[in-house]
C-alpha cells in the first residue's frame, strides 16, 4: 500500500470526469481511495511494482501533467522525474517564481523548445519541475533544466539540446 498527497485543484483531473480517468488507472489492477477533503490518496494492488507505477502516475497528474501524459508511465521506456526548485534557489518564492519562469520562458517557449527537442514532457507547477520521457529524453530535458537553474542562457541551452538530439538521432541509425 501506498500514500501520496496531491493539491486539491489536481483531484477533480485525477478522477476525471465522470470518474474516467480514476477508472482507467484502476483497470491496471489498483486500487485507488481519493479522499476529496484532503488530498490524501491510498494506493494499493496486488503487485508492489503495479503500486508504485500507479503512484508514479498519480504523482504525475498531482504536478500537473495531463492524464495522457501522465498514462505513459503505465510503459515500461517511460520514467518519471521530479524537480524541487526550491532546492536550486532557497524557500524566497520570488526567486522560485523567477526560475519557474526561466524555465517556462516567455509565452511558453523555452518549455516548448526542450520538448520538442528532446521529446520529453515537461510541467512546471508550483515549486516543482516534471518530467516524463524514455530514458535519453530524461537524460536531456534533465540537463537543459539544470542547465536554465544553474543561470545558463537559454541561446546556449537550445544549442546543447540541438547537438543532443544530432547525437541520439546518429545513434538511432546506428552510427
């Protein structure tokens, strides 16, 4: 069994509407119980790999991911990853706020630009950053993040994430 705690603007996407979403996750097996008042989610089935997939994705929806997204984790290539920027800058929310939007760039750009390059799946919610992807998208998206944290130019990102992408297309193709 396992617990996890969303914020409660995030229950009413994990249920979905007339409960669909909640339906689909516990067609793999799990069990979930919602508590609506609190935000408090009781996982359990009868696998513990199954529990924690299942609490993967909850989590997921939880951060802001869209269902859809958050349903490619029921697939094996797919992991999930989690960012505290309050790690990066400190608990001031003016800097948390100022790197979420370094993050997000203007009008959604620099978040669109690492999906598209990487082809991962990027939220930025609150104090958190997530990420969904196979394992060399992870990788990536992983390191232009870092990358925007640690004050690099987002110029300089693109580039990393353009020579990256050269890298796993010629692997890929095997040479």
């Amino acid at each position: 069994m396992r617990y996890v705690k969303i914020p409660m603007e995030r229950i009413a996407v994990l249920v979905g509407k007339n409960g669909i979403v909640k339906k689909r996750i516990e067609k793999k097996n799990v069990t979930l119980d919602i508590d609506s008042t609190t935000g408090d989610i009781k996982i359990s089935a009868e696998d513990s790999l199954q529990e924690l997939t299942a609490e993967n994705v909850v989590r997921a929806i939880g951060r802001g991911f869209s269902p859809e997204n958050a349903f490619l984790l029921f697939n094996d290539e797919y992991y999930f990853e989690l960012f505290d920027i309050r790690d990066w800058v400190g608990k001031k929310p003016g800097q948390v706020k100022r790197v979420a939007g370094r993050i997000i760039g203007k009008e959604g750009k620099s978040r669109r630009v690492i999906e598209d390059l990487t082809d991962a799946h990027l939220s930025v919610y609150g104090h958190t950053i997530g990420i969904i992807g196979r394992i060399d998208e992870l990788q990536a998206a992983r390191r232009a993040i870092e990358m925007l944290l640690e004050g690099a130019s987002h110029p300089s990102v693109y580039r990393f994430l353009e020579k990256e992408r050269k890298r796993r297309k010629l692997k890929e193709f095997g040479l």
